[in-house]
C-alpha cells in the first residue's frame, strides 16, 4: 500500500477580520482605524536541694546538644503548662532540626544536669499524646521515659496526706492490682456492667523511686523546695499574673447532686447557693506547702464534669484524679503523670484554679530531677558496661549510620505496626512488615536506624539481620545466627541449619526477637513459582534455593521486618492488612538535612540543596552519593549542579561512580546506576515483556505516559516473536514493573517514571546495544497517536502527547539508531492519521491492539526513521500553529519539509502538505511573498497530479487566495474562492466546515471590496449554520461572528451599527479567553478589535487602557518585531498623538 497522505486545511489566515483558518485567525495589514522570651529567674529552693539557678546573659549563647544527648521528655498538654515547664528550667538548649513528619515543637534545656525535651499538644486527649510521644521517641532516640505533667480533676477523697483539694498534686503510683493509671471508658459488658480492659504501663522504677525519695526528704524539711520552685514565676510580670496562688478560701466544693447555675461564670456570679458547699477545715501551713498525693489517676477521652459519676468511679477503683492524655501516653512510653488539681470534676468547674494547678505539677516535676541519680539518664553509652547489650544478641552487620536523617513517618509506623519491645500479651502473633520501593530510596537505611532505636529502648529484645538477595546470602545469614546464638547441632556437618533456627527462634529462643530480611527483591526465591515441579527440582538443597519461605520463623514472640525493591515480593513475605509500607522519596527538608549531616555543616544554603534534591529527584542513594562526590573533590553544591547541568551524559556519569556509604555489603553496588541496572537483570530473567516495556517507556517524557503507547507497542510484535501480549500477560507485566516502583499509574491510567530510572534504564540499554530498536519503537507510536494538530477537537489529544514527542525527537536526535537491533522485531507502522480513540476506557488492551494491527497502513523502509520523525514534526508544526506559536510552529515545519524534499522529492504529496502548512505560517508571519512562492507551487502541483477538483487542491487554492486578498489582488482572489466555495458545496454539502470556511473567506474579499450587503448576508448565513451544526462558542464560530461585526463597521457609520457591532465584539473576547486563553493571538485580536470598536464609540479611555493591554500581550507572546504588534503600537500611537492635538487645541482656545 502506499504512504498514507497528510491532510491540507484550508482554515486560512485571517486579518482583524478573520480568514476560516480551523479557529486561527490573521490579520490584515489594514489596522480598524482604529513573635515574650521566658527568662530563668534565680532558683528559690534550699541551697542542700538544688542549686540556685542564676538568669544567664541575654547575650550568653544557647547550648547546642544531639538528639541523642536527651533522656527525659516532659509532655503538658496545655499551652499554660508549657509556659509553667519552661519556667522549670535551669537553661534553654538550642533547637535541633528534624523531619517534616514530626510535626511536634520541641523546647530543649537541663535541670540539674539532665537533659529534657519539652513539647505541647495542638489539641488535648489520648490520641494527640500517643502521636506526640511517638514522634519524640522517634526524633530523640535515647529517650528513657518521661513526665506527664499538668492538670487534672480531682477526687474530693481523704488520703495519708489529708483531702484531696485544689492546688494540691496527684501522681500516678501502682496500688493494688492497678498500674498507676487506668483507662475508664475503654473496656466491654460483663454480665450486665462496665469492665475496663487492658492495663497501662506501670511508671518507670527509676522516677517512681524519685518521687518516694523526694516524698521522704520533703518531710524532713522545714522549707518546701516544690513551692519554692513555684517561686521561679514572677507573678507580678504581665501574662505571669495568672499563676498567683488563688488562695483556699477560694476552694469550694459543692454537694454531688447539687448543680451549677449559669454555664461559663463563676459561682459567685453565677449565684449559687454558698450553703450547698461542703465546708472543710483549712490548714494554714498549706498557703506555702504543696501537698502531694500519690496514686491511681484515671484518663478518659473527654472531659468529666459529674460529680455523681466521679465519686462512683472513684470508689470503684480508688481514684485520686481524672485526666485525658495518660492513656495515649502511656500506650507509647513509661511516663510518670502528675496532675495539679484544678477542679473537682463537676458542673461547677471553672478555670480560677488552672493556672496555679499547672504550676504546681511543673514545680513538682522540676524538683524530681534532684532525686533521680543521673547516671540512670544521662550516662554515655560508651560508659556503659559491655554486659549490658549482651544480654539480648543484636546480630547487625552494619554500624549505625550517623547522618541518618528524617524518616519519621514510616519509622513512626514501624513502631505501631511492629509492636517489638512491647509486652508479649499485646503483641499480635506473626507479626510482619514489609518497606518496598525503588532501590537507593534508603529502605536498608530506615531499617538500620529503627533497629538501633530499638536497642536504645528496648535493649532485651534481640535482634538479627538476614541478607535476602541471593540463596547462599540467605543460608549464610542463618548460619550466623547459629553461631553466635550457640545453637544446639549447628556445628554439624549434615545439620539443616536453615529449619534449625527456624526452631529453635520459634521454640527454644523465648526472648522477643526482631528479624530483618533485606533485600528480598526476588519472589521465585522465596516461593517456588508454579513451574518448578518435581521434575525440575530433585535434590533437597536445589529445594531450597527456591522455597527459602518456609523457614522464614513464626511465633508470638518474634517480628518480621522485610525490605525490598519488589511489592510483590513484599505483600507475599508480609501478608497481613497494612503490613505493606511503603518508602517514596524524601521530603524536601529532609533532604537539605541529609546532605547537611553528610557534608557536616548546617550553614548549607537552602535554596542549593533543595535544588540538588530536585535534579537528584529527591531519592536518599544519589544524594549520598552526590555528597559523598562533593566532598572528595572539594567543591560547592553549586558547583556539583553545574556538572550535572552539562547533559544527562554527564549526569549519568556522576550516578555511576562508587562512593562508601553505611548499610550497604559488598555485594551490594554503591552507585545509583548499578544498584538499579541490578533489578532490570532481574526483570528480565523473571518477565521478558516487563523488561521490554521498561526500555520502550523509558524513551518518553518521564510524566503521564498514556497507556496507549503499551498498546501500541504491543501491536507492532509479530507473531514470531514469542512474547504473550494479551489483557493478563499485559497487566501482568506492568504490575511488575509497578512492584519495582518503577513506574506508578494515576487515576487517568497514565504511567509515572522517574527520569533518573528513565536516564539509567537507557544506559543499560546502550551497555547492551539495543538502544535503537526501543528508540524507533518510541519515535513511531508518538506518531502515530499524535493526531495533525490545526482543530480545536486536537488540541487537548496535542497538548497532552506534546511532551512525549519532543522527548523522543530529543533522544532521535542523541541516540544513533543505526546500530543493530536485538530487540524484538516489527511488522509494521499504524497511520498517523488514524489513532485509538482514547476515550474507550472499558476497552480491553487486546481490542485495542487488534484495532491498531486493523489500522496499520504502512510498511518501513530505509531511511524510515527521518520520515516518520518528519511527520511527527508537521503534525505538531499544525498544533503549534494552532496555538498561536507561529516561530516554533515554522521551526518544526521548515525541518519537516527539508526531510520529505530530501527524501520523497519535491512533488511528493508529503512534500507539498508540509509547504502548504509553511505557507499557512509565513501568512500569520506577514511574510506574504515567501508565502506566495511556496503556495504557487503547491497549488500547480496539486492540480497535475490530483486534479483541480481535489480536496488537497482546494485547500492549496484557498491558501493562495488569502494571501492574494493581503497583497490586495482582491478580484482574482475573489474569483478562486468562488470555485473554492461551489466546488465544496457539491463535494460536501453547504453545511459542511470546510465549506462554511469557503464562504467565510468569499465574505471577507466581498466587504473588503466594499460588497457588504452580500457579504453581512453570506456571512448571517454562516454563523447560524456553523452555531447549529459545531456550538455558539466554538473557535470558528467566533472567527465567523468577529468577521461580522467587521463587515457592520464597514457597512454602517451609524451608532446603532457601532453599538451592534461592540457588542459581538465583547462576546467573542471573552469567550475566546475562556476557551483559547488570554494569551492566544486570537484572544489578543480581538482585544485590539473591541478597543477599534470603542475608540469609534467615543469610549477613549477605555479603549486606551485595553489596547495598552493588547501592545503588552503582543510583545510578550508574539515579539516586539511582529507585524501585529507592530500594527497595534502604531495605532496606539496615533491615539495619543490624537488626543496630545485636542488637549493642545482646547489649549489655546481656551
């Protein structure tokens, strides 16, 4: 069969007045005539207690410790408890930097030389404390425990140390069966009655034995060192004045059943009756003695205001106080809660006592750090014992990396999910989690950091780490693990030593233990595929080398955490719902904060690292290794970007060298290049098609790849090819590639790639010599599927393809295709000028494919490639055109061109379309002689080989005519539109676009040869047609209602006319913004025309100021040299010269 032919339009040129040019309208060279600082004061406690805190300098600076020097977080709720905490401080730290996940704001300083993290809630309850508590635990992984502080209801009980009342202080102590905290509305119905379930931690043993000892030295002391921490505010400073003791003759306590009168007042005002209260004796002593209660507090989720429900609680289970954050709190962490008394949970609640109550819980926290001995806080690690991590094994090949950074979310979520450390009661059986996602995106490096964190905190729980990657790793990891582990029969020549551990961790080992399994990217290694029959494997270790599963252990006490580039593989080692997380790129804080803990200097400009992450795509490994590179050569992150700027050649080449980096074995590549090349070879081996559609989408803009390309390709495989390419092989395929993370699917079914997978992914390609057949295979489906771009109903098929076509006319122009191809082969090539219709979403790929083999027209032949890159070029040349973008349009076209003289001859019909479409563009250009040369020739040719009467003809014919009616030959003009028109009326109909076009332009020659009767009736005739047959606001209707209102200008000077004539004008600017844009040219056109308009109607001002608006839009869209612009700046400037002369004239008559 023969080439397929590309398609004229005649949609010509129009002036201000529009030529039917398919929506693009030209103009005639004619213009229309146209944020206190909290400062420590001096401590007041007993010299023998503490030491008096002196207020450091204003100009002393903070000190700056890490994360890990912190071992006390201290938690308030409340914005007032916070302010009473960092009252508590002996002096501030300097804040730290920490990742984008952890939304928590931490204020850092010491008391009495321990190190203590202070941070708020956004809102109060159980639920924000336990997410505060994560983050913290996460952020300073050294944290031994911490203080609940603030306040909380009390129970009106007695106790050893009297009643319960305001302004006193209860915390948490075990009694009985209860921890020192209970969960009161969490629990089931048990035969007809409420009863709380689980249990929350119990206080550290460390902090429980401070607050005895301080209890113990507080009652051989004439002086209170608590109420002297009080003191520390200075009540008589403005927003401090809150914090006055309110006095016990402003405690009162109402009867239980009696209840307040007047929501949101005080007592007093609300007028409740004084003789409803319970009186009580008061102690003189305690207006300077904070008295302490010790006991079982209560946390619920909301605020309890019932003293009946209090007291019959409180009796239950011998309650001293009600609060809502302990339970989340201690969900997390051991905390001790202390609770300053600020009501007694009732109706009568207020807040007089609430400042004084958080105070009081703050100053009793502070005075707990005399008496908790440091070294239980605050001792170096390297001063640990040796014996002390010995006790549980922690078989981790890899050092803790040091410039491990953020992370905090997926960490977070290991913590919850994992439940390791936890009591064994609450842990859920087998429990597993899988982190899957590209290579180098820092899995092994969140696993190292969260095994380091749990031998911080939990260092009874073992640990060991299992390399996945390949069987003998795996066997080798086990091996280990019997070794060091001593494990009964491991030195055994015969011994199986991979089901041996699996036991003896499953029924010998009851320690809680936590396994890592990295690396475990190949499935069919760990499950036996469904091919492997008896047949295939006869040997029990050949067994093994493909079901290493099985002897992965499973108990109660042991956790499983996988890491690995497949999803697949993942979802199958960790089957559980939400077990699966998975780790995407890093934020852009927590990149500037990697490179700044690798390059070690936190001065690093923000505005150059966020850059490098952006060109590095933000992936953990390429910029460890980006910064690994910079150090070694002594230069700026500026300057690294430079290099990388040169060409992805060389951006390739910084991705390929080695670097030393934490986390990763021998075995494992270093370089961003080898670590991934490792799983295309995977790919491959495992699932031909995927690794053929890999290297096919990898020579496409990296962003929305329509699924259609898949299509496509998969249409061009011949039948020899051996490659199964229906709706599941398909699916099946990309699901792999989806699994290695590279490439996603959004919900327009259009594929994601990063484009350093894309760059690599061509390496590997080139390393292997077959990067032409994938390149082609590129080149001819953009081609295919990209439609001729000079209608409206393109554009947006255009608009989205465009990226994908410069992206391989790109890699055409970089790439040799000439090398020999080992890649699949092709039969051959679709037409372009007919595509899937990509709307039929329920289609399934094979009818899709089908209907492309239908579609295919064409067959190769040498020098294939420079012609399908030619067409590709005309076609997007139209779309440019379309859009107004009339210099690229001409840079594609003129390429275009070249190749089809070159390579068809000057006369072939490829040839000619594409000199027609130049001749369309010089028309917009002003460049009507070069038009006229390049449209004489085509329409001569056009008529000896297709004849006068062809559609080609016609729309060569109606080109030249405009360009004649721009030259002025308007009465030969006029007589080729005629034959155009009548012509088109027999062929098409007089309905039909192309011939509403015809007699649009026939109109135009009329009214500018002053025939405006016949023209305005021609050109009714044409608006109510095209409105009826292609919609009111379609770009031709427009043209057509523009070029109108140009003819009733023409026509009639009376007002009325005018009037009529502004008002069509107006409609079409603003539909044209919507539909085209404000920038379009066309939108632009008729801005200059509605301001003529206005201009004639007297409306100067408002003509003015929209004509500067379209001199201002011409300059920046269509350049300062542009005909059009051009035309505009002179009438403008005629304007003003119009107006200087009135003003002068008045002037003088005045």
């Amino acid at each position: 069969m023969g080439d397929p032919q590309i398609q004229y339009h005649d949609v010509t040129p129009r002036t201000e007045y529009e030529d039917a040019m398919a929506g693009i309208p030209l103009h005639d060279e004619t213009p229309w005539t146209e944020c206190e600082d909290a400062v420590s004061p001096m401590a007041q406690g007993l010299a023998n207690i503490q030491p008096e805190a002196a207020s450091p300098s204003i100009m002393q600076p903070m000190k700056k410790l890490s994360a890990k020097s912190y071992r006390v977080g201290w938690i308030c709720p409340l914005e007032v408890e916070q302010l009473a905490a960092m009252h508590m401080l002996d002096e501030k730290h300097e804040r730290l930097g920490q990742s984008p996940a952890d939304n928590n704001v931490y204020n850092l300083g010491s008391i009495n030389g321990h190190n203590v993290v202070i941070a708020g809630l956004h809102n109060p309850g159980n639920c924000p404390a336990a997410t505060v508590v994560t983050q913290m635990r996460m952020t300073f992984p050294r944290l031994r425990y911490a203080l609940l502080v603030g306040i909380g209801g009390g129970v009106p009980v007695e106790t050893d140390e009297g009643m319960v009342r305001l302004g006193h202080v209860v915390v948490s102590k075990p009694t009985g069966e209860h921890s020192g905290a209970i969960q009161y509305d969490h629990g089931k119905a048990s035969q007809g009655h409420f009863e709380p379930t689980g249990s929350l931690m119990p206080p550290p043993a460390a902090l429980l034995n401070a607050a005895q000892d301080l209890a113990v030295q507080r009652m051989m002391m004439d002086h209170d060192p608590v109420w002297s921490n009080i003191q520390r505010i200075h009540t008589e400073r403005r927003g401090l004045r809150r914090f006055k003791f309110p006095g016990y003759t402003a405690d009162y306590l109402y009867k239980p059943h009696y209840q307040h009168k007047r929501p949101r007042t005080s007592c007093d005002k609300a007028g409740c009756n004084p003789e409803e209260r319970i009186e009580r004796a008061i102690d003189p002593d305690e207006e300077s003695f904070v008295v302490v209660h010790r006991g079982t507090i209560a946390s619920g989720e909301l605020v309890l205001k019932d003293a009946k429900k209090r007291d019959r609680l409180a009796q239950k289970y011998g309650l001293l106080c009600f609060e809502m954050e302990a339970a989340g709190a201690l969900t997390e962490f051991p905390c001790l809660v202390i609770r300053g008394i600020s009501d007694y949970c009732d109706s009568h609640k207020n807040d007089d006592w609430k400042a004084f109550a958080a105070v009081a819980a703050a100053a009793y926290a502070r005075q707990l750090f005399f008496h908790m001995p440091i070294e239980e806080t605050q001792i170096a690690e390297s001063q640990i014992p040796p014996d002390l991590f010995k006790k549980a094994q922690f078989l981790v090949p890899y050092n803790e990396n040091a410039e491990f950074v953020g992370r905090l979310d997926i960490l977070v979520r290991l913590q919850q999910q994992l439940n390791v450390g936890q009591s064994q009661g609450s842990v859920k059986p087998y429990s597993r989690v899988a982190l899957y996602g590209l290579g180098g995106i820092g899995k092994t490096q969140i696993a190292l950091a969260y095994v380091y964190w749990l031998r911080e905190t939990y260092p009874d729980v073992a640990v060991f780490w299992v390399h996945g990657g390949r069987a003998g790793q795996f066997h080798e990891g086990y091996a280990s693990i019997a070794r060091e582990c001593s494990i009964p029969g491991h030195d055994d020549p015969n011994a199986d030593i991979l089901r041996l551990v699996k036991q003896w961790l499953e029924q010998s080992f009851k320690t809680r233990w936590l396994m890592v399994i990295d690396n475990a990217d190949d499935t069919e290694l760990f499950f036996r595929s469904h091919e492997d029959t008896p047949s295939r494997i006869t040997t029990q270790s050949s067994y093994k080398e493909y079901d290493l599963a099985c002897y992965i252990p499973d108990c109660r006490h042991g956790s499983i955490l996988v890491t690995t580039r497949n999803k697949q593989a993942g979802l199958k080692l960790a089957p559980q719902a939400k077990s699966l997380i998975e780790v995407g790129n890093m934020e852009k804080n927590e990149a500037h904060l990697l490179l700044c803990a690798i390059l070690d200097d936190d001065q690093l400009p923000e505005h150059d690292t966020h850059l490098l992450a952006a060109k590095l795509e933000h992936i953990p490994l390429a910029l460890a290794q980006a910064a690994s590179l910079i150090q070694e050569n002594t230069i700026s992150i500026n300057e690294y970007i430079q290099l990388l700027d040169e060409s992805d050649s060389e951006l390739l080449s910084r991705l390929n060298e080695s670097f030393v980096t934490v986390g990763r074995d021998s075995e494992t590549p270093h370089a961003v290049t080898a670590t991934w090349i490792i799983s295309f070879e995977l790919i491959k081996q495992r699932n031909m098609l995927a690794s053929n559609f890999l290297s096919f989408l990898s020579f496409f803009h990296w962003q929305a790849i329509p699924k259609e390309f898949v299509h496509d390709y998969c249409s061009r495989l011949s039948p020899s090819d051996a490659v199964t390419t229906t709706t599941t092989a398909i699916t099946k395929a990309l699901g792999i590639l989806k699994a290695f993370s590279f490439i996603s699917e959004d919900k327009d079914r259009n594929m994601n790639m990063h484009r350093l997978v894309q760059l690599v992914t061509r390496k590997w390609l080139a390393i292997k010599g077959t990067t032409s057949g994938f390149g082609q295979r590129a080149l001819k489906t953009v081609t295919a599927l990209y439609p001729f771009g000079d209608t409206h109903e393109a554009q947006e098929e255009c608009s989205k393809l465009l990226p994908h076509a410069y992206a391989v006319l790109e890699n055409h122009r970089c790439t040799h295709y000439g090398e020999t191809d080992t890649c699949l082969t092709e039969s051959s090539f679709p037409s372009a000028l007919q595509t899937t219709d990509s709307t039929k979403r329920n289609t399934t790929e094979a009818e899709i494919i089908n209907e492309l083999s239908e579609k295919r027209q064409w067959t190769e032949k040498p020098s294939g490639d420079l012609r399908v890159k030619a067409w590709l070029l005309h076609n997007m040349g139209a779309y440019l055109f379309y859009q107004g973008d009339f210099n690229k349009a001409e840079e594609l076209q003129v390429e275009a061109m070249t190749i089809f003289t070159e390579y068809r001859g000057k006369e072939h019909q490829n040839t000619l379309a594409s000199m027609h479409s130049l001749a369309r563009t010089y028309i917009q250009q002003g460049r009507w002689e070069e038009a006229e040369k390049l449209q004489v020739q085509v329409v001569e040719a056009n008529k000896t080989k297709l004849g006068a009467d062809h559609p080609d003809t016609l729309a060569s014919m109606t080109v030249l005519a405009v360009n004649w009616r721009h030259k002025g030959i308007l009465e030969e003009a006029e007589k080729l539109q005629e034959k155009v028109m009548e012509t088109r009326k027999i062929q098409l109909g007089a309905d039909h676009p192309d011939t509403l076009e015809s007699m649009n332009n026939l109109a135009l020659t009329w009214a500018q040869r002053g025939r405006y009767e016949e023209a305005e009736k021609l050109q009714v005739q044409v608006i109510e047609t095209s409105k009826m047959k292609r919609g009111a606001d379609h770009p031709d209707t427009l043209t057509f209602i523009m070029n109108l209102a140009f003819t009733l200008r023409q026509r009639g000077r009376k007002r009325g006319r005018l009037e009529e004539e502004e008002k069509l004008l107006a409609q079409v600017m603003e539909t044209r913004k919507i539909k085209l844009g404000v920038d379009h040219p066309a939108t632009l056109r008729s801005m200059y025309n509605l301001a003529s308009a206005w201009k004639k109607l007297g409306r100067d001002d408002d003509a003015m100021t929209l004509m500067q608006e379209c001199i201002e839009a011409e300059r920046r869209v269509l350049g300062t040299n542009h005909h059009e612009t051009l035309r505009t700046l002179s009438v403008l400037q005629k304007w003003k010269d119009e107006i200087s002369m009135r003003d002068a004239s008045r002037s003088e008559s005045a």
